[in-house]
C-alpha cells in the first residue's frame, strides 16, 4: 500500500484530500504545519507522497521541502507542493526547492488522480 502525507493548516483541505488519496488505496497521514510535518516524517517509513500547502503559519512549505530533502535525506519521497499562488516565480521556487510537482488550488480529483498517474509514470 502507498503512503502519502497531507501538510496543510487548513483542516478542511487537509481532509479534502485525504479523502481523495483514501479512495485511491493510499494509506495517508496528516499534519497542520511543517513542524508537525517534520516530526511525524522522523518517526515513521518514509511516505511514497508528500502533499505540501505552499502557505502556512509556523513553517511555510518551501521550508519544509528545503528540510525534507536536505535534513532528512528523503531522496526518493514525491514532493507535490499544492497552493493557490500560480505565479511563474513561485512554481519555480517550489521546483528549486526539492518539490517534484506542483498542483493549483482548487483541485479535483480528477487533477490529483492524472497528477499521480504522471509521476508514476515517470519513475518506470
């Protein structure tokens, strides 16, 4: 079974997504900030997903992706930063950072769904 991470401080999007992955067959783990994130990411497997909001109180998603890849080595997690910010420079801040993909709020999950089918794609 795949593992995903939801990490964003909006509880409703948190569980809009979370519900999502459930029903693809992804066994999900949450957290409200990047250093909920953090501390969960050090205590269990390493999730084959990282969903990360862009904007967040405490610690923003740009830091977490920069820690994620850095201070905790994990290589190999697939980061999609997700937030409603489009612009140019931020998509590529996020990319600079260690992020993989990036998805536009709101979604679906049809856009979820075809964002995952791409990903794994890639790595065959």
């Amino acid at each position: 079974m795949r593992v995903a991470m939801v990490v964003d401080d909006s509880r409703v999007a948190r569980a809009y997504l979370t519900r999502i992955l459930r029903g693809l067959g992804f066994q999900v783990a949450e957290a409200e900030d990047g250093d909920v994130a953090l501390e969960l990411l050090e205590c269990m497997p390493e999730p084959d997903f990282l969903f990360v909001d862009r904007h967040m109180p405490r610690m923003d998603g740009l830091e977490l992706v920069r820690r994620v890849r850095q201070q905790l080595g994990l290589r190999d997690v697939v980061i999609v930063m997700v937030t409603s910010d489009n612009k140019p420079e931020t998509v590529a801040e996020a990319l600079e950072a260690g992020a993989d993909e990036y998805v536009m709020k709101p979604y679906t999950e049809d856009v979820i769904q075809s964002k995952l089918a791409l990903v794994l794609e890639e790595q065959q």
